[in-house]
C-alpha cells in the first residue's frame, strides 16, 4: 500500500492506493495526525484502494473524529466498490461524506 499525503493551508489531501490494512493502518494514520492542526479537514482520495480492513476503517474513523473535535471535517471520494461493500456491511458510510470524485467535494 501506498499513499501521498499533501497539504494546502488547513486541507490535507490524502491519495491512498492498494489496500489499507493493520499492517500499514498505524504508519497512515500517524502520519496523518501529525500534519493536522486545529480546523483541518481531510480530503481522501481512495481511487486507488482495492481493500480496506477494520483496522482500515478505523484509522478512517480516528480521523473523522480528530477532524471534527477541532472544527474540520473529512471528506471520502471516489470510493471503489470493492472496499465500498466493506462500508456499507459495517455501516461505517453513515458517518462519512462520501462523494464520486474529488472534484465534487466541498470545504
């Protein structure tokens, strides 16, 4: 798995590819956390993830809740179907801002 992170004022742009799994799941997220500051919202780009486990998700979910706790939000785009089956068993979509593209996503 792979992914690029890049930050635009307080947007950070997350393009994840392959699969997002426990043995990567803790490196994304720390990462990730370590560039948020107060009021970031996070864009993540997941045309290229073919799989996504609960270790996945709940990084996914950590960012949400950092995110909103300091007045951002997150925003999911271009969801494949593969990993969008894991979503919508576990009920996790509910939580999140799902858009087709990330042209289509709003902050």
């Amino acid at each position: 798995m792979g992914w690029n992170i890049t930050k635009q004022d307080k947007l950070l742009k997350v393009d994840v590819d392959g699969r997002l799994v426990a043995a990567v799941a803790p490196e994304l997220r720390e990462e990730i956390l370590s560039q948020m500051e107060e009021g970031s919202s996070v864009l993540f780009d997941l045309s290229g993830m073919v799989h996504i486990d609960s270790s996945g998700l709940g990084v996914l979910v950590q960012i949400l809740q950092k995110a909103k706790a300091g007045g951002g939000k997150v925003v999911l785009a271009a969801l494949q179907s593969g990993p969008k089956i894991v979503f919508d068993i576990t009920k996790v979509s509910r939580v999140f801002e799902i858009v087709p593209t990330v042209e289509d996503a709003k902050f």
